[in-house]
C-alpha cells in the first residue's frame, strides 16, 4: 500500500473513532413550524429516530406555549414516549417555571440556551445575556439538587441576524459562563448557518486555548452548504458532539432567514464515510425525518 499524503496522515491523527451525534429535529426542527403536528406523529418521530440509533434526543421545550405553541403538548409528549434505556430524552427550558414542568415530567437532561449577540438575545427572549443568566441560575441549581445533566446552548456564536458577524471572544466568553454555571455540555451555535470555514477556524483556534474541548458540541445549520466543511475542523479540534436534525428540519421564529439544521442523516454520512463509528443508521433517520416533513 502507498504511503498516506502529508494531508491524510493529519487528518488520520485528529479523527476520533466515535462521534456523538445528537438529534434535535422534535424541538429545534419543529418549534417553528406553523402547520400542528399532533401528539401521536410527534411520539412516532422520537420512537424512530430512536429505533435509528441516536442516544440523544431532544424531545421539547418547556417554553411558553403562546409563544411556541407547537411544543404545547410537552408535558403530555414526555408521559407518552416509550423511554428506551440508554437514549436520554432532553427538554429545552428558558427559565425556572418551564424548569419545575421538566422535572414534573421527568426529564433525563435539560438545556438551557442563551446567546453571543445582544441583539438576537433581545429578539429570542426579550432579555439581554445577563438576565438570561439571571433565569438561569435557579434552573442550575434545581439540575444540581435533581441530579439532572445539563447542556447550554450559545445561539448565534458566529453571526447575528440582526447585528452581524460576531466576535470569536464574545462567543467564547459566553461559552465560559455556560461552563462556569454548571454546564456539562456547551453547544457552540451557528443559528443562521452563516459561519464559513474560516469563521469556523477563527473560533476553534481559541477555544482550543480556552474550553475543555471535551464538553463542547458543535450546532450548525446548513445555510450554504457549509455545515459539513465547519464539522470537518471542528472534528480536527476535538469536537465530539454534533448536533443534527432529521430531514434538516427547523429552522428558527426569531432568526429571519434561518433555513434547516444540518441534516442529521448528512452528518452521519460523512462521519461513516471517515471511519467514524456512530451506531446510527442514516436510512432510517432520513425516512423519520420525511414522514414529518410530508405533515407539514
Ligand atoms: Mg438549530
């Protein structure tokens, strides 16, 4: 056999064998979804991509339903999904009501999510970064005491819809916060999916100084087809979480101009075409992600 070229042998050397792949199409994907997807659709959803292989599955949003009313149903989504042992079902929460209505429901992992732009801050939760912060810290403490894992979202970490291109600092500063709070994961955000390769680039060379890289996720929308080319540096950087979205549902309400989420069974394409294990099986995560899209 040849020898590998200088530029497989680097690739080799920073390629894990097994990626974490987490799939947010029930809440991210359809959160901003006008047409109603009933309850019974939305169990069938979380039972395939189950069947499909993904371990992690964001289920819902304990948000306010007037202002999300397709997730509504949390509550009675999470009594009704048939817990599979080993997939931890994950709740988003934006504050310490939508905290006690998880735990009610009893949730195996919550997410909270914040922002690197002030602006889209505004926009999202009409409040500013720190008073997310402020909401946040009842809802850490209530993980802590309930022995519940945590995971922080940074929305618009790389551009934002409203104030433009966001500063590689500012994204990692709120990162840090997220960590300092009590996260066990963050999820570096690229809301709009405007980041390109070397945006991409620009952060990672920092996080790598300044997060454990092993508690940082990747969540990339797939704008201009660049989500791929941004997974390939973040995997090179030691990113092992990535998240997707069956079908590359979703989008977001109050991110003018979102398109979808990286397609989940796209990323799990290219990890399997790199050797890399996911134990996910892309067909069947693409026919869960269509039967959705066929509803809407
Ligand atoms: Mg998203």
């Amino acid at each position: 056999m040849p020898e590998p070229d200088w530029r497989s042998q680097r690739l080799m050397a920073h390629l894990p064998q097994q990626v974490t792949v987490y799939e947010v199409g029930p809440r991210d994907g359809l959160q901003n979804e006008s047409t109603p997807v009933s309850l019974d659709a939305k169990v069938r959803f979380i039972d395939a991509l189950a069947d499909a292989g993904l371990k992690w599955i964001e289920a819902t949003s304990f948000v306010n339903p007037k202002l999300v009313p397709q997730l509504a149903d949390a509550s009675e989504l999470m009594r009704t999904i048939k817990r599979r042992p080993g997939v931890r079902y994950v709740a988003l929460v934006p504050n310490e009501r939508g905290m006690h209505l998880a735990l009610e429901a009893g949730v195996d992992a919550i997410a909270v999510f914040t922002a690197a732009s002030e602006a889209f801050s505004q926009a999202n939760v009409r409040a500013s970064i720190d008073e997310t912060f402020l909401r946040f810290a009842p809802v850490a403490e209530l993980a802590r005491a309930h022995n519940v894992w945590l995971r922080g979202y940074i929305s618009t970490a790389f551009h934002c819809p409203f104030s433009g291109p966001v500063a590689p600092q500012a994204a990692l500063d709120v990162t840090e916060r997220l960590l300092a709070l009590g996260c066990h994961e963050v999820v570096i955000s690229d809301t709009i999916g405007r980041a390109t390769p070397r945006d991409t680039d620009a952060l990672l060379q920092l996080a790598v100084q300044r997060l454990p890289m092993d508690r940082v996720a990747f969540h990339l929308h797939d704008t201009f087809d660049l989500a791929l080319c941004n997974v390939m540096l973040a995997l090179e950087a030691g990113v092992r979480v990535f998240d997707g979205a069956a079908g590359g549902l979703g989008g977001c309400p109050f991110a003018p101009g979102a398109p979808g989420n990286l397609a989940t069974e796209k990323l799990v394409a290219l990890l399997h075409g790199m050797g890399i294990a996911t134990d996910i099986d892309p067909q069947a995560v693409a026919n869960a992600g269509r039967a959705v899209r066929a509803m809407l």
